[in-house]
C-alpha cells in the first residue's frame, strides 16, 4: 500500500520561517532529512520524496479565458500553513505510515527541539481489488 | 533477432534461473553472494543469447558464468582482506579458481523447492518475500520487479538487500526444514505465490499494460510448486485458484479499464481452457480428502465459471462451501462474502440481517467492501435510499480508482433512476 505524507509547516511571521533559524539549526534539520530519506530507502519503503519552494514563489493557476493560463499569486496570503515537501512511501499498512510519519514529525527544529509537524497522512489509489 | 528467439531465450533463462542458482549456492554455500552472481549470469545471457544463439547446454553456461563470478568475488575478498590485514593468505591462488560444475540433474527440482523455503521464511516481511522471491525463484530483475510493484529500483533493490541480510542473520541453511516445520513453510511459500497473484491481479485493468505480469508469473511459479509437490492439495488448490480467477480477466475491466464486477460480465470472454484446467485440478484434488481454504475458494470460483449465465450459477452450493469455509477461519471478509450467497439463496433481507453485526466488527466496519456488499443487497430489496447512502459510504473508504468510480457512477444511476 502506498501512502502520501504531507508535512504541513506554520507560516511563521515572515514569508517562511525556517529563514530565522541558526546556521546550525538549519544543518541539524537538513542532516536529519537528508538521513531520513536514506533509511526509507534503505528499508525498502522509499517511492519518492521532494521538499517544496518557499510558499512566497506558488502561483494559482486556472485555465484562462483565452489560450494563456491565468496566474495569480498565492495561495491565500491568511493561511497558517502551508505544504512543506511530502513522502510518497510503500508500506504493509498504514500502521506502518503512520510510524514513519511520526519519525518526520520528530524533524529537529532550532534549538534542536523537535518541531513536532502536522504530518497529513493519505493513502493513493490503487487497482481494482480480486473479487470472490 | 527475431522476436521469437528473444522471447524463447528469455523464456527459458527464467525457467533455469533457480535450477541455477540452485547449483551455484549448493558449490558455494553464500546464498546472498550466489544470488547476485547468478542475476548477473542472466543479464549477460539476456543480452548475449538473442544475438548469438542459445548455447548447446545453457544451464551449465549460466552455472559457469555464475561461478566464474563468484570466484572473482572470492578472490578480491581475498586481496581485500590480504591488504587489510597484511598477512599473506596461506590458500594459493589456483586452489580459489573453477570448481568442478554441479552437474547433478536430480537435485533440479529440489532446489527450486528449496530456494521457495528460502525466500519465503518466515523471519521476512511480506514485501520482501515477495521481491526475493521473484528475483531468486522468478528469474526477474530488480528493475523489473521495482516496475512491477511501482517502486523506484534502489528502493526495491535495498528491499532485496535486507531480505538477503536476514535470510543470513537466520541461519537458514540451504536444506529442506524439518518435518514438523514443513506444512508450515509450505503455506507460507503458497502464501507469498498468492499475494504475488493479486498484485498482478489488482494491477491488470487499463492504464498499467507496461508493467511485468506478475499474475502470469505467479501461476507459473504456482504450476512449478504443483508439479514438485503433486499430492499436496493446497498446492492444488492454489494453482486452480488462480487459473479459475484469471480465466474472466478480459472480462473484468472494460475499454477504459473500468471495473465490470462478475454479475456484469460478458461471460462469452472467459477464458474456457482456463476454466477447464483449473476445474480438473479442483475436482482431483478435493477428492483426495485434506480440504483447505484454497481448494474450498478454488471450488467456489470453479462453480461461479462454469455458469454459462448468472442465474445459472449454484448458489446452494456455493453457499455451502462458504459455510466449510467460515468454519475453518474466522476472517470477516469470508462472513461477508457468505452473506452475499445467504442473500442470493435466502433473498437480499437476509443477507442483510447477517451483515449488520458485521458493521460493528472493527475489522470490517471501515472497509468498503462491507458498504458496497450492503448497497448491493439494499438494491435488490427496492431500498434506493439505502442502497445509495451504502455505496456513498463505500465510495469514501474505497483506495482504489476503478472502484471508486464503478460506486460512484452506481451512486449516479440510482440517484437519477426516479
């Protein structure tokens, strides 16, 4: 089974708050990222995992009215959260996503406390089941 | 090349991989190593063969190519540890090179029985039994396997590692388990075949044409199992299973990989030869005595392909398979298909009433499976409120593309049927 794992980050007060963090800090958190996508590959679980442009670079596009898209900034400048990066992970259950969403969750943050992140845990689709 | 030659060359390099490997881990006793070896003999021969022709005796090619591997690998351990250590080893060279070839045909079938027990041991997670399976037994490579189950190549490459890694911390040697372990390695390599089975299965609609069909895959390694051990019922019982199950895939999703469920199928499409071969291995196995679960699915499967249209099909009797069924395990997912042939037999209410407590078990209370079977049967007793509010609920528990929109469109039938 596979399932997606969504880290939500807070706004913060600025555009993103990881830009207040210390040097050090910052290393700590992308140490742990880096080492964490190596044990999901490493165990095996690993499908994909990508980290996210600041949300002060996201555009909201629909289909325009002519041929060009219409581009708005966004998204929703009220928001207190926004999609930091995800997992794509495959599992036996989703027990098991739900243990490797608490590990990113444990992300260090500064002064190295962990950050303790909203992890959004979804399965994705698959095939039809087998019938009787 | 032909197409022909290459798909032969292939065909017969995924039959030989285990009898293969087989040898080269009895000469050398590293299972790990011997395996690498070996994926790395069928690459070469993958690539070799279609263009200069199968060799006169290709296992003992393979064998050869694979040793020869091997003992490169040997000996630059040797001047690995040589280096580290310093200390002349005290093994001349020439004593590290070529052994004699395992030639002994008669142990063949044995090491494919044996390399099965392997790599479904029980210290492995289902995922990596599986992977391991399909690359020592299955003769697949690892991208192929990765293709197949959607993964990235390293990750399922990594996968493999680690079995392999346990295998060894195991302890597991290359040698039949004992007696009293036996039955148990047995379903759990039956198991695994089966799991294999319903990924394919799962993944046979439409969009995923590209990828390796596992579900024929699993049948042949099924049919190898079988044919090693032909008086055991199970086996048997797995195989006609699968060849019962497989017989109505044309029928099952239709031009754009939608879902068509067994009452909706054009019947016309079933695959006879399948139906015919999986009946008589049913027939003969159940009248042997030693009745299991996949003979007793087998057996349902067999009834519900021979009806020529659904109103043909033996519900009674498959009712009363389903009965021997629930009594040997206590799985819900059996409670509720039983439910579903109580209704067909007994009429919708009463399949109803017995799927109701099924709600409340936690097991099942979530699963779509159990809102889809209630929507169908509220259909059929004329509850069109119910039966929508059913396959809505079934609808937001379904993970599965095909399903969900067969529910949703159910939904959008019933909806606009006024």
């Amino acid at each position: 089974m596979k399932f997606m794992l969504m880290m939500n980050a807070p706004r913060g007060t600025g555009d993103w708050g990881v830009q207040n963090w210390s040097p050090e800090d910052l290393k700590a958190h992308i140490g742990f990222m880096m080492g964490f996508n190596k044990e999901l590959r490493s165990e095996g679980s690993l499908v994909g995992a990508e980290g996210l442009a600041p949300p002060g670079q996201a555009r909201i596009v629909r289909a325009g009215k002519g041929s060009a898209p219409e581009v708005s900034d966004g998204p929703f400048a009220e928001a207190k959260e926004f999609l930091a990066g995800y997992w794509i992970v495959d599992v036996e259950s989703a027990e098991q996503a739900y243990g490797i969403a608490a590990r990113a969750s444990a992300a260090p943050g500064p002064g190295g406390k962990p950050l303790n992140l909203a992890i959004e845990v979804r399965e994705v689709m698959s095939g039809p089941p087998v019938e009787p | 090349m032909s197409d022909a030659r290459s798909s032969y060359s292939e065909h017969l390099l995924r039959e030989l991989a285990p009898q293969v490997l087989g040898a080269v881990v009895r000469r050398y006793g590293d299972f790990s190593a011997a395996e690498d070896a070996v994926q790395e003999a069928l690459l070469v021969a993958a690539t070799k063969w279609p263009e200069q022709g199968v060799p006169d005796d290709p296992r003992a090619w393979l064998i050869q190519v694979a040793a020869r591997r091997m003992t490169d690998e040997q000996r630059s351990a040797i001047a690995r540890r040589r280096r580290e250590q310093a200390v002349l080893a005290d093994v001349p060279a020439d004593e590290q090179i070529t052994p004699a070839l395992d030639t002994e045909l008669a142990s063949e079938q044995d090491d494919t029985l044996l390399l099965l027990f392997m790599c479904c041991h029980p210290a492995l997670t289902r995922s990596s039994a599986i992977a391991l399976t399909l690359r020592a037994v299955g003769g697949l490579t690892t991208a192929e396997i990765a293709h197949a189950f959607l993964v990235p190549e390293a990750t399922m490459a990594q996968r493999i590692s680690r079995a392999k890694q346990l295998i060894k911390q195991s302890g597991q040697g290359f040698k039949l388990p004992s007696e009293r372990e036996r039955d148990e390695r047995i379903e759990a390599v039956l198991h695994v075949l089966y799991l294999v089975f319903n990924e394919g299965y799962k993944s046979s609609g439409g969009e995923r044409l590209q990828r390796v069909d596992l579900t024929s895959e699993a049948i042949r390694l099924t049919r190898a199992v079988h044919r090693l051990l032909p008086s055991d019922g199970e086996a048997a019982g797995l195989l006609a299973l699968m060849l019962l199950t497989d017989a109505r895939r044309a029928a099952r999703t239709g031009p754009n990989g939608e879902l068509i469920p067994l009452d909706e199928q054009d019947r016309s499409l079933w695959d006879r030869a399948a139906i015919d071969e999986g009946t008589a291995l049913i027939g003969e196995a159940i009248s042997r005595g030693g009745v299991g679960a996949y003979q007793l699915q087998a057996a349902i499967a067999a009834l519900h392909d021979e009806a020529a249209r659904l109103e043909d099909t033996d519900w009674p009797q498959i009712l009363a398979l389903y009965d021997l069924l629930e009594r040997m395990s206590q799985n819900p997912m059996l409670s509720l298909n039983r439910a579903i042939a109580v209704a067909m037999v007994h009429g919708p209410r009463a399949g109803l009433a017995l799927l109701e407590p099924l709600a409340r078990d936690p097991r099942l209370a979530n699963h779509h499976l159990l809102w889809a079977a209630r929507g169908h049967l509220s259909e059929r007793a004329g509850d069109r409120a119910a039966a929508i509010a059913h396959f809505r609920a079934a609808a937001e528990r379904s993970a599965s593309t095909p399903e969900r929109n067969y529910l949703l469109l159910k939904i959008a039938k019933l909806a606009s049927s006024n």
